[in-house]
C-alpha cells in the first residue's frame, strides 16, 4: 500500500502523541507528567501545522507551552512534591478506572467506524492564516472575542482573591 | 488522508484524559488529565475546519476562532483551578483529593 509523506508524519506524530499522553497519566513524579504533558502539546501543534492552522499552532505553543505549562511547573517547585509518593488508592479503584476509559474507547471508535466522511486532501489553503483569522474574530465573532476579556479580567481577580492569605 | 484518523487520534487522546482523571489521586495530574482532554477536543475541531475547507466553505475559519476561544477558557481555568489548589496545599499540606472529603464536615 502506498503511504505518503502525509501520513508518514501523521503517524509519527499520532505515536509520540499517544505515548506521552500515557506517560502524563502513569509517571510517578508530577514533573515527568508536566513535561510528557508539554511534549504532547508540541505534537498536537505539529498537526495542526500539517491540517493548514499555522497560525493556531504558534499560538498553541506560546499558550500551552509557554505560559500554562509554566504555571503547572512553578506550583509544583512550590508545593515541593517532587519527591512525594502519591498516597496508594486502593487498587480495584485504579482498575475500575482504567476499564471505564477502556470502555469509552471501544463504545466511540465502534460507532464512528463506519462514519462515512470525506477525505481530507494535501492541498495547502489559505484558512489559517492570520489575516483571514483575523478578518472572522473581528467582523463575526467580535462580541464573543469583548465577553471573553471580561472573562479573563473576572479570572484574574477570582485568582488573586483565593490566592490572598487570610488573616 | 481519512478524517477518520484524525477523529480516531482525538478519541484516543479524550479516553487516556478520562483515564488519568479517574485513575489518579493528585489533584494536579488530574487537572493536567482535564487540559488534555480539552486538546483533544481542539485537535477534532481544527481537523474539521480543514475538512469544511476542503469543501470549499468560506466559513471554516469558524471552528479556528472556537479553538482560539477553548484556549481562552482553558487559560482561565487553570489560573483559578491552579490558585484552589495552592490554597488546599496550605491548608492541608497535600493535594490528595480525598482530603476535600473533609468539607462534608
């Protein structure tokens, strides 16, 4: 069977993809899990340069990588959990869990199997970049785009009231 | 290349979320488990915009202007969610979620 390059890079990035997802939820020390969590992210955005969102995988970079990530790290050099063993659950509880997901997994991909939809071709397109993004934000989408700096200025605040001490 | 793959890859990356949320017990992989489901999530949309693309719609950008407002959200989730946790840890020196079982009290 014939395999473009295409899909040579989508299995490779699927692959590491996959692998380091696992690896966020099986390593023991939390900073092993932070940095699969920032190699997964640094594969999601090689696909999303491959589906013709350029734009958007700069950006996913700069957010996830850059400043979420960060902050996932900086909390846990805080807290000094480096070390610590994670109290054990007990284990038909971690099974039960495993199972559960286990079972999504079969119940989604057996109802989407036979989905018929259509094939995405190589051809490049024009979509992702930023002044057509830019263009949609600002004509269609400009009163979601104004809600959402009120959300992030709410967030702020509620950040900085929980975080304040108590006296 | 089949759509198919890229729906199968975000099934797969959505169930390894709901995995680690279920599975573990420190409130800060957990949380991790949840920023990986979203991804996955944006993941699917960005795949569809390219499928809408390549059918000639003019509004694919759509679902890219979504995934910009799923980030939007998820950024502010974690400052909030990550300022809970650090206020747990100093009230109970762990970030085990069994010890919110104590608010039943």
């Amino acid at each position: 069977m014939g395999m473009n390059l295409q899909q040579v890079v989508f299995g490779i990035l699927s692959i590491i993809s996959l692998i380091t997802a696992l690896g966020v939820v099986f390593s023991k020390s939390p900073v092993t899990s932070v940095l699969c969590l920032i190699l997964t992210f640094f594969t999601i955005a090689g696909h999303y340069v491959m589906l013709n969102a350029q734009f958007l995988a700069v950006v996913h970079i700069i957010v996830y990588a850059g400043a979420i990530m960060v902050l996932f790290l900086f909390v846990i050099m805080l807290m000094n959990l480096n070390a610590e063993g994670e109290p054990q659950k007990r284990n038909w509880l971690k099974y039960a869990g495993a199972i559960s997901g286990g079972a999504l997994l079969v119940v989604l991909l057996a109802a989407l199997r036979e989905a018929s939809l259509p094939s995405l071709t190589p051809a490049s397109n024009d979509i992702g970049l930023i002044a057509n993004l830019g263009q949609t934000l600002f004509k269609t989408y400009v009163v979601p785009f104004e809600v959402s700096s009120i959300l992030f200025l709410s967030a702020m605040v509620g950040a900085v009231v929980i975080g304040k001490k108590e006296h | 290349m089949p759509v198919q793959y890229y729906i199968f890859l975000s099934i797969a990356l959505f169930c390894i979320g709901v995995m680690g949320v279920l599975m573990r017990r420190n409130a800060i992989i957990i949380f991790m488990c949840v920023e990986l489901m979203l991804n996955a999530v944006n993941l699917l949309l960005v795949a569809f915009s390219k499928m809408w693309a390549d059918a000639g719609r003019v509004d694919a950008a759509g679902a890219q202007i979504f995934v910009f407002f799923i980030m939007v959200v998820a950024a502010a989730e974690v400052a909030v969610g990550l300022a809970i946790i650090v206020m747990v840890y100093r009230n109970s020196q762990s970030v085990d979620v069994n010890i919110m079982n104590r608010l039943k009290n």
